[in-house]
C-alpha cells in the first residue's frame, strides 16, 4: 500500500476514522466484538488479506489434516503477503481457536502486519508478548478443528459484522480494529489526519477549562482563527 | 440423487436421521434455530445448493444491484437445480431478510425442492401458503441489501453452526433440518427407514401401556422377538 | 391520520414499505423480534402514541401503585386517541408483561388501532382472541411491576431497536411492524401502493413460469410493456 | 396433591398466579423462555418431580448407555408419580433434545400430568397431537446424549430460570408456566380463583364501555359494590 | 451531596453496598455489564445526573446536528453538575459509542464525578488516562450517531438494567457501579462503613487461620467479643 | 493426586491439553467464558471438589441464612481438600457473585488450589491481588443470595457448559481452564509435556526463520531428525 497512506494511518485512531467513514455514508466499519491482546502497541496498518472458516464437521478434521501442507489455515500464514493484515472470518465464535501461538510467530516473521479474528486465539498470553498486532474476541484453548474448518484464502468475508474485501486497508489501535474500502483509503487517512490535528487542539482548549460549546465543532468564528493560529504556531 | 434414497427420506424423520448420524460421530447435522414457515408439508429432500451472504456495505448495496442479471442472489434462484434444495448463509441474522414471496416462488416453479436460510425471509406469511417448503429463524422484513450482500454460489458455508457441503442431502421436517453428508446418504437412509419401523412398534407397545425399560432399547429377548412379529404382520 | 393514506397502508406489507424506505436512506424503521399474537387479522395502521418503561425498583413499584389513577401505564391506556397505535419500549425485556388482557380490551372497546411491545404481553390467548392488533416479543405472565415502571407517555422511544417518535405511522401486518416517519408518510404509501401493484403483476408472471432475470427488476423492455398492459386490463 | 387446590389451579392463568405470589414477594416464579407445544389443551397442574441434566462428556454417552435400565432419564419416566409434572433442567440448552416423542407417550400413558424442558423436545410435531401437557423453549432433533447427561432425580433444580423443588406445584397454561411453592399451594389457589371472578367481572365491565380508572383496581366505591352485585347474580 | 456521606462511600465497596441494599429489599442496584476503563482510581462517588440515548434515525443525525449548541449530548456535558456522576441510558448496545475523550475531558475539567454509559466510550485508551472515573461496556469507535440520539436530560433512566433516578447516588469502585436511592444514601453509606469495619477483622482472623463458621457472619459470641476486642484496638 | 502428574501439569498451557484432549475424542474440555482474576500467576491445578447452585427463590434466601454452619457454600469452602480446585456450577449467570473475597481468602489459607466459577465473583479486586488461583466471567458485586443457591457439593455438574466429575483434574493457566477426566489424567499430562517440548523447538525454529510447512506437524523427516539433535543438546 501507498507509505504515506500508511504513515498518516498509523498516527490516527480508530475513533477518527470511524467518524470519517461516517461522513461518507460508512456506519458499518469498526468490527465489533474484538480487542488487541497487546494495548501498547503501535497502530497496525495493512490491507486485508482473509480467511474463511466454516463449521467444522468431526469426520472431515481429525488431527492428520494439518500434514496437507495445502491446509488452507496453513497456506494462509504462508501466502499472507508481507505488510498485510490477515482478517479471520471466524463466524463470531469463540469457543474454539482461530489460530494460536507459532502460526502468529510465523506471521510476525514473515512480515505481516497482524491478524485479527472474530473468535479467539489460544496461546494468548504468548500472542499478547510478540511483537505483533493481534485482535481477537477472547482466549480459546480448544483447537481450530474442534469447530473451524478453514475454507477459503483471499475471498470477501465478514468479521465482526463487518464486510472485508480483500485489499481493505485494516487499522487497529488500542480500541480496536476500523476496515477502509481500498479506493478511499488515502483520502479517508487525510481526512482523518486534519481531523486528528483539529482535536488535539480540541482536547488542549478543554484542559485549559475551554467550553465545548462553539468548539467542538467549532461553530464560533473565534474557535477557528484560533485553530489556525494554533497550528500555525506547532507548525501541524 | 438416488429416487429410493429420496423415498426413504420423505417417510422418516429430523430426530430419526440424527441419531443415525450420531451413532456415525457425526453429533451436529441439526440446523440450530430455523423452522419451517408451513409446518403441514411433506418432508423436504434434495441436495443442497449452496448460497452465501457477507454483510452488505452501503456503497455496494444501492437498489439498483438487482438491475445486474449476474447478481448472485437471483443467480441462485435461477440457478438451483430442480430437485435440490436451496440453503442460504446468512450467518444468522434476521435483522433483514435472506430473500422474498416471488423469489420463493420461482425457486417453487422451477421444482426446486426448498429453501432454508438461518436468517429470516420476508414476505413470510405469502411464502407459508405456497406449495414449497422454507425455513428460517424468523420473519424479516427489510430487504436483504440492508445487511445482506449476496458473494458466492455453490461453496461450502455454514447454515444455523452446520457445515454444509455443495451436495450434501438436506431433510426438513415439521421440526427442522438435518444435513447429511453426500457420501454416507444412502446408508444413513436405510437405517433410518429400518429405525423407523422398529420406534412405530414401540409406539404401538407403549400406548398399550408396556414400559420402555427392556423395550427401547430392546435390551429383553422379548422385545425382539415381539418386534420381529409384529413387524411380519404388518409386512413391514 | 389522512384517511386515504390510511387506506393505501391498509394494503400493503411491511416488506414493501421497508424497501421504499431503504431507498430513502432509512435502513432501520423494522421492529426486531416482535410478531402478532393473531397473525390472522388485517393491517394495524396508525400514528405512534408512547410508553416509556424503566427498570422497575422494588420499593417503588408494589401492587398498590395501580391504586393512582394518575399511573402512567393506566393514563397510557386511557389517553391513547383513537385509531393511534399504542407503541411500548420495554427494553427488549420478555421477563415481566408489558400490558395485559384487561388493558388491551380497553385501547379496543376505546378504538384504538393497535398495540406494540419489545417485550411480552400477559394473558397472550385471551388477546390472540380480540378484535384488536397486538405485538410482541413472547408471552410473558408476571405483572409489569416486577421489572418495568411506567414513567413517560407520548415521548420519543425505541422500541425493538427502531426509533419511534410520537405521530410516526405505524404498520404491522402478518410479518411485523414497520415505522415510518410522520412527514413522509403519505409519500410512502402511495410508493409502496405503486411497488405492490408491480409485485402483483410479478408474481403472476412468475408462477406463469417466466424467469426474475429482466422482470424483477424490470430491466426489459418488454417487462415494463407487458406490466403496463396487464395494468389497463386489470384496472389498477 | 389436594384435589380441591388442583381443581382451583386448573381454572386460573399463569397471569393470576404470577400476581398472587408477587404480592407475597416472589417474583421470579414463571419459567421463562418456555411455551406449550400444543396452546389448545387445558392447564397442566401438579406436583414436580424432577430430572437434572449436566453436560455430556462424549466418552460416557455413546448410544449404550440407554441399555441400561438404571439410566437417570429412563428412571426418571419410569418413576415420575401419576399425577405430577416432570421438570428438567436441561440448563436452557435447546441444541440438543432433552426427551422425545416415545418418552412423552409413556408419561402419558402413566398418568403423568406434564413434562417441561427449558430445552427441548424432538419429535416435537408427535408430541403436539398427543393427550399430554408439554412445553419447551424450541423443537431440537438431537438425541440427548450429544450434549446431555441425566445425572439426578428429584432433586432441586433450576429450569427457565426459576427454582423448582420436589413437590412445588407447577402449573401450565397456553402462556408458559409457573411454579408455586409447595407450602403456599392452596392459599395461592384460593387468592388466584378470587382473583379470577373479579377479572371476569372487569373484563365484562371494560367491553360494556367502562374506563378502567377506578375499576381496575377498583378503588372506587361503586366498583366494588357493582362486583359484589354482579358476583351474587352469577353465583360466584 | 453530604460531604460526610460521601467520605463513607469513598472507602466502601460495590459489594458491601450491594448487601447493605439486599437487607432492605433492594436485589437489583448493581448495573450489570460495565467495568471501570481504569481500575486503579479510587472510588467514584457522586449524585446521578442522567442523559437519555434513544436509537438514531439516519435523516436525524447527519454530523451536522452537533453544530447546534442545544444538541442534549453536548448540554449534557456542559450541564452535569460539579460532583455528579453523568449517567448514560444507551440500551445496553455498544456497537456505537455513547461519548468519546474530549467529552470526558470536559467532564472531568468541569470538576464532574465520573460518568457512566451501559454501552461504550470512544478513544477509550485516552480516556483511560485521564484523571476521571469513567466506567463503560466496552470500547467503541463508530460516533455516536451511528446508533444513538441524544434526546432526554435528567430523566429516570434505565442503565445496565437498573433503575437510575436523577439524584440517586453512584458509587463505583474497581469492580463496577452501584445506585443508592437518594433517600437512604446516608443510611446505607453508615450501615456499609461499619460492616467494612467487621469484614476488615474477618479478613484478618480468616488469614491468621480462623474457619468462617462462627465468625462470618459472627453466630458465635467469641467472634463478637473479639471484635469488639479487635475494634477498640484499632481505634475504628 | 500423584505428584508427577501435577508437575508436569503446572508446565503445560491448557492449549496444548486441550488438543491432547481432542485426540482422545474429547472436544469439549475447556470451560468457556472464564479467565484469571489474576492473569500472572501460576498454573492451577487440582482435583475438582464441586458446589452446585440452583436459582434463589426469595423467602428461602434471607440473609440470615448464613446463621446456618451448615449452608452447603460455607460447607463447600470448609471441606473442599487441600490441594483441590473448587469448581462452582453458578449456571453461566454472573448478575450476581458466585463467592466473594473473605471465602477466597479462607480457601487459600486452607491449601486450596484454586477456585472456578462460570459465574462472578465479588471483591474481585481483592481476590486477584491474593495468592490464589481464581477464575471468573467477570466481576459481579451482589450477594450470592440475590440469584443463587448453593443445594449441593461434590456432585457432578457443569461449569462453562463443561461436564465436570468430583475427581477430575483442572489445569487452568493465563488461558483458562480445562477439565481432564481422572482416569487419564497421567496419560494426558505426559503426552501434554511431550508436545510442549516439540512445540518449544517449533516456536524456536520459527523465529529463526523457517516455515510452517513440514515443520508443524513435522511431516519432513528432516524436521523429526533436528528435533531429536535439538532435544538432546538442550537435555530435555
């Protein structure tokens, strides 16, 4: 993806973006339900690159699959390219694994820019230590097998109610995880950049014991010639 | 798929093929949450023919996707082979619908055999009259965009946390549905059909007040060889 | 109400009506998860009158609260105009009845057009049998008392997870119901009047054996032709 | 139990009842999310006796098991006294039944006055058109073992969220069911069947054109010297 | 508030005060479902000032309306009283935020309490930061228009399932929120400080190896006398 | 139980036992919905000592039962075995707790293990700062009395809709919680340490760069042969 798309991207939130799709007729971006197992790491930013689990039916997942090399869980991790978000389409259900430990590290290895499930992943504590981003709905210990069976590589999917294309640029922070259709992506993380320097001014008014009202939005001719006065100053 | 198989199929029921399955380590083939819109029907068989929904995203979901003849929810349903029977993806949500009246009826006019979705139908009451037989969660006015997109015809998917194969032979009831994988139909139907005619003569036993211990399951010797003649009386 | 808008809504379904409100951008005026206690009846149509319930306190709410005639849910039944629909937000809690029997034979014998909660009615077979319209989530026998207060009357609510404001116009038929805002609505019923007519002719093409494919939506010349005939010839 | 009270009870509504253990300060006696699988049939009145399900570990629940006479399920038909209702605590787990159709015969053919699950029942459409009381939260294919192990009887249990123990009396109507604690039986009975005659008396009151202010409850004089009037001409 | 009761109620617990309000009939005060953003701050303690969410309409909630400086959200925030707790009624769903880090800021400039929604708050990791007691569902990035109007100020709300009354007051520690009617604040905040007391020396005995049998609660009269003993030791 | 067994439990993750688990059959051994109060500690591990809860009915829960030595909660808390894990059915319904920190803090000075609940606990805050294992759904202030009853101890039950036998050893790590049945316990634990080796030089071949494929599982038969080197050289 564009760098500088993904350098202003790694500098906003969650939050902004959502609000920027919003304005665009986007209510439906931020996938519900998930959380980074790690909150103090930087954003994550990539495009989407997706697997589909369906139900898993017993006879068709014992243990032997994963000696396929052509498993489709096992080809995601290798084939997921550098730089990209691997999105899990886990059908919201947490109570087996999405993934665990050493295929995250593989992941992390490999270059890719964290992966996000709408269950959960096992090996959690070890996950949350990487220094990878990972997004999931809560630890789940039982694996994948028990009731995941991996089916597709790089189709449309859901996650968390949300629709991810393949090429969606992914954002996640601290709160969670935001999808980006791919054609919008660098005027959404502009948008969303002016944004984020509007409210951090915001934010400095408030704490000096500035009303919000005329402010934010700043309807008040006075909130924007001090905004501009005040970005001129920090050179934003 | 095999005429006898279809005929031993239309005479038994949901709660009979589940156990047959069961007894095969096959413990989730019930379609969890739907029911059928006309509970009076005959049985409906037919393999499956597969249909999968992802959220819609508002941009890519205006009315005017239905003007597009490759659109693949009209596909399916023109698509969906005669005999079959349509089961839709709709990851479980309700809160719009899966489909409609008139697309039911040209599923019903082009012999296809039923519908299921494990989200909702619209137009339900009109659905209920036909000479069809549907299944969902729930009634569900909204039109599908809402919420629905419709991306891929013929895959394997899940329907109520049941995988369903492309193929797989699908039996509703008054009660619900049960999938049954392609490869083992036809034995499943025997046993079912042998099960069947063994549970009528405990039936018949237990209104005429016989106790279930040594009879269901024939643990006494009296038991089977009761059965055995009255299963030559009735030339069953 | 306008009484032809009234009428026009008296004919057609709420899956109609959220279409022509789809296309105004309003994706969300379905009540979730409420369907009629007797789906056998004609249209319910009216303006919102509403009731607000709140978590009830216990030391707040014993059976002798219905001694004040100034209570509320009691005025709430008394004040209701005729041919409104008395719209309840009971928070989506089946656990304890909205209303019962004996208030229900009071918005009728007072011509009261209908009543709708997002939780469960008590004495639900004696309502089933009136002469009147009424929604629900489920049956729900103990008193109101024991979860809901009734505390605000002709406010803006939601109810089902829709918002419902005071004079909105309120359809339910054997689906569900729909709301829809007040300013439009005489707009809105002719709309769908207009789509029920197309769907009419559609259905009759189809269960002739004719494909969707060009006829639903009309893509074809010859579907917008042959509807504008059959139209003149049936006189609508 | 006492002929008398179960007379009584098989005249009042789960409304009633639930009214009348309020006001003695138990408000969580109706079992929630249940209904009767057949609406059209009498009250269901008896004593509980009770069955308990835990979750099945699949190596203890192979289809064998029911070979032995002593399994918890088969005993708790078996031994269910004529007369009582038998309640199962299938932990509101619906994916699996808790009993099926020629169970249910049995119990009928035994006596029993009811069974409830707040799970559910296979063969489910069988059990509708049987002379037997039976409510359930949804129609479940699945043979018990694939999630249920009956591990106890007559012990206290929960079901649908309520307590029930040994020997409460349980009472059914077509709006669910309620659970009344066995020591307070007959006075429940008594206010309940009291309570009955004046609804009547309101209800006659309302559709004849009369405000429920002052009647409902009948806080005004000519309320309660008008019921006592109408009570003598009845004689009730 | 009084300032004496507040100090109490700074150093009780959530469920000390929960049993403190059981004793008086009070079963459901603890809102269900939220937890503090920090932990780690003391206790939040604060009269209730409410602000009622109901669900968004798509044509009543373009970003625009926040330019009006009447818009409920923002006098909310302006006018929640120094020492309050703003208390949020946002249906329990959190897909869309009920407010987000500026308005929090504000708040806590303001020399406001804390606040408290039963859905979530945006830049959820900013206001973790913040000196401020906030308490939430769960994080939430979509703007709140998404899902939520802001429609009533210091009206009786519902909030995580319990009744909040403007004035009731909030106490919330590090496990959740508790709601002491406004009348027996006093009262409750006595009887929870001097059951602290007790439960502090039972703490103690409990780890210098005493059974809880006798002592918790105190039936035998060594635990009283020693407590007694132990109290006047300590001087509380 | 045996010692050896324990050690090798206290340094396997219940990811690795659960898949150990699948093998054998067993998919449905982990408790879902639970985590650790206090995610830092140590594996808990134990033999299960059960206490059942049913619903509360109010005029059998005063909170003057607690007067009784002989209340099965206290009961369980004074007999649960050293070296034992209390494992609590609160039917997956934390509204209110399940125990509270002056129990927790006599279960440790007593040598207990550890504590599970699929409900909540109170004081949580204490409680994770103890030197004890615990395990919830998450913080709930009111009284155990508000919702449930202890009936029962040592009986079978479910905890997380997991079948839990008086005997069998929980293992719970930073994860959650699975539940081994006794009988294999030994045999379990060490095919658990075997793979945890194997897993320990997967991980450390994967940060070295190496892939998936053939590695895990190791169908190359390099991939067995540098296991073996690498096992020997580390003396494992």
């Amino acid at each position: 993806m564009n760098p500088q798309t993904r350098a202003l991207l790694m500098q906003v939130s969650a939050a902004t973006l959502c609000t920027v799709l919003f304005k665009r007729g986007l209510r439906n971006q931020f996938i519900q339900g998930v959380h980074p197992l790690n909150p103090a790491r930087p954003n994550m930013v990539g495009p989407a690159f997706t697997l589909r689990y369906m139900p898993a039916r017993e006879d068709l997942n014992p243990i032997s699959v994963f000696n396929d090399h052509g498993h489709p869980q096992r080809q995601a991790v290798e084939r997921c390219p550098e730089g990209a978000v691997l999105v899990m389409d886990s059908r919201k259900d947490a109570r087996a694994a999405s993934a665990g430990g050493i295929l995250m590290c593989r992941l992390m290895q490999r270059g890719v820019a964290g992966a996000v499930t709408d269950g959960g992943f096992r090996d959690s504590p070890d996950i949350a230590r990487l220094d990878f981003c990972a997004y999931h709905q809560r630890p789940s210990a039982p694996t994948n097998l028990t009731l995941h069976q991996a089916i597709d590589i790089d189709v449309p999917i859901g996650c968390g109610d949300v629709a991810v294309w393949p090429g969606d640029i992914v954002v996640g922070d601290a709160e969670g995880v935001v999808v980006i259709p791919a054609a919008s992506a660098e005027e959404v993380a502009r948008e969303a950049h002016e944004m984020t320097v509007f409210e951090d001014f915001v934010q400095e008014q408030v704490l000096a014991g500035r009303s919000i009202l005329g402010l934010y939005p700043p309807t008040e001719e006075r909130s924007r010639t001090d905004f501009a006065a005040w970005r001129q100053a920090r050179g934003r």
